[in-house]
C-alpha cells in the first residue's frame, strides 16, 4: 500500500509530500507529478516518480495499486475544464481499486464560480463508489501574505469584501490535515469543513500589517466591479480577475468563514494565526 499525492510539486502538494516523509518511509510514498525533474530529491530520498498529467488519462495507467491511499489536488488549469481533468484520476482510482481518495475542494458555503468545478469534482467521486474524503480547504493565509508587494508599495489594502470575514490558514495546516486523513483511521466516506480557528477582517488584516511594519495601511473597499478593473489593470486575465472578485464578494457575504473545528481536530494542534504568515512573509 502506497501513499500517493498528485498535484505533488505544488505549493501544497509540497508541503503535503515533506510532512508525510516525515512521518512514514519513503518507498511507501508516491509522488504525481507533470515534470520528473521538479521531485528529483524525493526520487533521492526513495519515494516512487510517477510522471501523469490531469489531461491525458493514459498516463495514469498503473500509477495507482489496490489498497493505495490516494491524494488528489485540485488543478489550476481553470480553463481546461477541471471536474473532467480530476475524473481521469477518480476513474483510474476507482480502476485500480484504492482503499480511499481525499480530495482537496473548497467549503461547502461557497457559492462563487470558483467552487462550481470542486461541487462537480464531489459529484463526480461519490457516484464512482471510490471511498471518499472531501477536505473542504478553506482559503490561505498565503493568496494574501504572498502578494504583499502592491499593498505595501500603496500602504493599502484593497478589496471588495466589505466587512467580510475570512477564516483563512497556512497551506501547511491544510497539509497536516490530509496527511492526518491519509495515515489515519476512519476517515472514509467523511467531509470535513477546514478553516483557520480565527476569522479575520480586511480591517484586521490592514491593522495588523501596520503593527508589523510600522507603517500605516489601511483597508479600501471596492465594489467588486472596480476590484475586476484594477486586477486587470495590473495584468490579471480578466476571467481570473473576476474569478477574483467574485472570491471577495462572497466573502462580504460570510461564505469563507469556516468555524467548524474541523482543521485544528484533525491535525491536533491549533491553526498557524494569520500574523505569523504575515511576519514570515516580511521576512522574506
Ligand atoms: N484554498 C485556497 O486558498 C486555494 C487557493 C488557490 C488554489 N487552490 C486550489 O488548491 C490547489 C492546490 O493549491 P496550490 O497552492 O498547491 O496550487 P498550485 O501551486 O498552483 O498547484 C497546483 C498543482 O496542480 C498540478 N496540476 C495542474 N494541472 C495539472 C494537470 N493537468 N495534470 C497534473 N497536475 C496538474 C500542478 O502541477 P505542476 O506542479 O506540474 O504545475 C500543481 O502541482 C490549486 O490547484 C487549486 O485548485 C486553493
């Protein structure tokens, strides 16, 4: 029985794969990935390679053994229709006849065009029978900490999510949690809502930005509209950017809280707080 993770040279999978090295022997590793080259040092440390891509269903053929463990992470190819892409692995999984497929899609609550393919995507794996966990990933600390540059060059942060509140957490919280699921017992046939144990506001945010740097930014909300203007302006592709702003519109509405448990259960530790990603992002 192997454990395996697709999606593995991500920044999640990345972390997924490191903490699951840690915690079982590498030849029970299997490690998904587009490009040999980007897992050269987990090949080194005696994990198993598999080279797949989401879009050619072939190339799956034998990545999967009965009895696997399976971790599937979404893909970010928004415009080559995912909820296919991420069937080609439910398909070979249920094949193969894996022992369980967790798959990393977003709360339950959203309701924004982002979470269209992830509802499509659950579809798709509780028809195939495959025994199932569906991580409801909450968002990350880090679609904000990692794009710091803008906000201190303007000393603001700008958004349209109102008086919005986020319960966002570290990709590597996320990744404790899969890896819980994966080397853990009883999680078949479970959904799980995961999302940092403080919620937090723009207005939040902003204030704690200038505690750290010593500079005053504050929080400017836009209308959704002119979020999708500046984004573009900036070089977002437009469907991205609206994509985007419809993100911060239903956070205004209060879809990306989280207040489950779920994540802080799971990994048996309490989430990374949003100010620790922000000093490890000024850090550099
Ligand atoms: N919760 C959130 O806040 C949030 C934010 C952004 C995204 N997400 C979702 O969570 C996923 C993981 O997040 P992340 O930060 O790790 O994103 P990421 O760094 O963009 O990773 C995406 C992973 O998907 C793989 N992938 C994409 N298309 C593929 C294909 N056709 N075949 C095989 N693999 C493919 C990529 O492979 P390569 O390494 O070869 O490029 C990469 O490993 C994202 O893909 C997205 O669905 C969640």
């Amino acid at each position: 029985m192997s454990f395996v993770v697709t999606g593995a040279t991500g920044k999640l999978g990345r972390h997924v794969v490191e903490q699951l090295l840690a915690k079982v022997p590498a030849d029970r590793v299997t490690v998904v990935v587009r490009d040999a080259a980007r897992a050269a040092e987990w090949a080194a440390r005696g994990a198993r390679v598999a080279v797949a891509d989401y879009n050619a269903p072939e190339s799956f053929d034998g990545v999967f053994a009965a009895g696997d463990r399976v971790l599937l992470i979404s893909g970010n190819e928004f415009d080559k229709g995912r909820v296919q892409q991420h069937k080609v692995v439910i398909d070979a999984a249920r094949s193969a006849g894996v022992a369980l497929l967790a798959y990393t899609s977003a709360p339950g609550s959203l309701t924004a065009a982002l979470a269209d393919d992830h509802r499509g995507t659950e579809e798709a794996l509780l028809a195939s029978g495959v025994p199932y966990t569906l991580l409801r990933n909450g968002w990350y600390h880090e679609n904000y900490t990692e794009n710091l540059a803008p906000v201190l060059e303007h000393d603001a942060v700008v958004a349209a999510a109102g008086e919005g509140r986020v319960s966002s957490a570290a990709r590597a919280d996320y990744a404790a949690a899969a890896v819980a699921v994966l080397t853990g017992e009883g999680h078949e046939n479970a959904t799980y809502e995961l999302g940092g144990d403080e919620a937090w506001s723009f207005a939040e945010y902003a204030a704690e930005l200038s505690r750290q740097t010593g500079r005053e930014i504050a929080y400017t909300p836009v209308a959704p509209e002119a979020l999708t203007g500046i984004l573009t302006g900036a070089g977002v592709p437009g469907p991205l950017a609206g994509i985007l702003a419809g993100v911060d519109a239903a956070i205004a509405k209060g879809e990306l809280v989280v207040d489950s448990g779920d994540l802080s259960r799971l990994t048996g530790r309490p989430t990374t707080p949003l100010a620790d990603a922000i000093a490890a992002a000024l850090k550099g």
